[in-house]
C-alpha cells in the first residue's frame, strides 16, 4: 500500500507519518488479517493495512466534493462511489465498536497467487462474519463465495443500496466448489447498527427483519 504513496519516498517515513495521525485520531488503520479464527488481531499481518478517515466529510473535502453545489451532487456521476462507500461504511461499524477503548477493524486480501479481497471482518458473538460494501444495488461477490467456503463460515453481511433481506446463498465459487451461507442484506445508511441487525436478523422474521431496515 505504501509503495502506491510515491516510488520517490520511503516507505518508513511514510509509514510513521500515518501512525502519528493515527495516534490523533484523524484517521484509523484496518488491519489485515488471516481470518481463520477469533480473535481476528491474533493473525494481524502489519504489513498490510488501508486507512479510514475520521469522518466522510474530510474524504469528499479531500476528493473535492466540498467545493460543489448540492444541485451539482445530485446530477454528479462518481467515479469512485465503491471507495466511498467503504469508507462510509467502516467509520460507521468502527463507531458501533466504539464501546471499546480502542476499536479495531479487520480486512482481508490474498496476499498471493489470484487476486481476492474481503471489505471488513468483524466478530459477532463467537463468530467471524465477513462484510461487502457494494455502493448500487448489484455486483459479485465472488471473493466473497471463496472467502466463505475457505474459512467455513456460515454467516456474511452485504451492505448496498436494496431494501434489507436475509437470503439462503446456495452457490458455486471459481474453482467450482459448492457453498451454503446465510446472506444479511443491509441498507448502506444503516451500517452503524450492523452488530443489531445481525442479531435480529439470526432472530426474527424475514417480513419483520425487512421492516426494521426499511426505517432509518
């Protein structure tokens, strides 16, 4: 991640200067992780990590967004929605982990061979439940399908612009390997309550899980 910064510039300085902001609260490191058991720091890999901002309104500053006019928005057409979207969406699960004195957020990339990536893993009880942040209503999920049948796991969140839903996913990956998991399906807006829904969504109903996203 460091050597995209500049191929002029060391990767230490750099590195120190991301820390010390950190360390200010500006911005949050998301750790890599393994992923294949909790606690998820337990296989924390340094050397890789991406950065959330504080708060989005410093990103669209960062990108520009601040100097448009709001009728200007509304007809915009955003290169970069899917970014945005990811950090919108880890500020908001990083402030429900806020309880903690110092909460910590979780990614996962392969870091050989095929290219494969996990937005956010979180811990819900005793489990690890992976995240996809997709900014419209569709898109693959195809590391996610991998992700899935690797590690085991029974239960994935997807946070998009569609209705909140909770769907069986009988699927094939890449490889062409059979996997069955739970799918959450979670408005972007309600990302904050993500530990919430997930209870509720293991506990109620799908018409009353439906109605409980549909209010903001």
């Amino acid at each position: 991640m460091l050597s995209r910064v500049s191929d002029d510039e060391r990767a230490a300085p750099i590195k120190n200067a991301l820390m010390q902001l950190a360390t200010a609260r500006v911005v949050s490191p998301v750790w890599h992780t393994a992923g294949n058991g909790i606690p998820l720091g337990a296989e924390l890999n340094d050397k890789f990590f991406k950065i959330l901002m504080v708060d989005i309104g410093l990103v669209s500053a960062q990108l520009g967004v601040g100097r448009m006019r709001a009728e200007e928005i509304d007809h915009a057409i955003f290169s970069n929605k899917g970014a945005l979207a990811e950090q919108f969406a880890g500020q908001q699960i990083r402030s429900a982990l806020a309880a903690n004195s110092d909460p910590e957020l979780f990614y996962w990339q392969r870091t050989g061979g095929r290219q494969g990536k996990i937005d956010y893993l979180i811990q819900s009880g005793n489990c690890i439940v992976p995240i996809e942040i997709k900014s419209g209503t569709g898109g693959k999920m195809k590391s996610l399908h991998q992700f899935m049948f690797d590690k085991k796991l029974t239960n994935a969140v997807r946070f998009d612009s569609n209705i909140g839903s909770r769907m069986p996913m009988d699927v094939k990956t890449t490889q062409g390997d059979p996997v069955q998991y739970n799918l959450l399906s979670i408005p972007l807006y309600l990302a904050e309550r993500v530990f919430e829904l997930l209870t509720k969504g293991n506990g109620e109903s799908e018409s009353s899980f439906v109605k409980t996203t549909a209010q903001p």
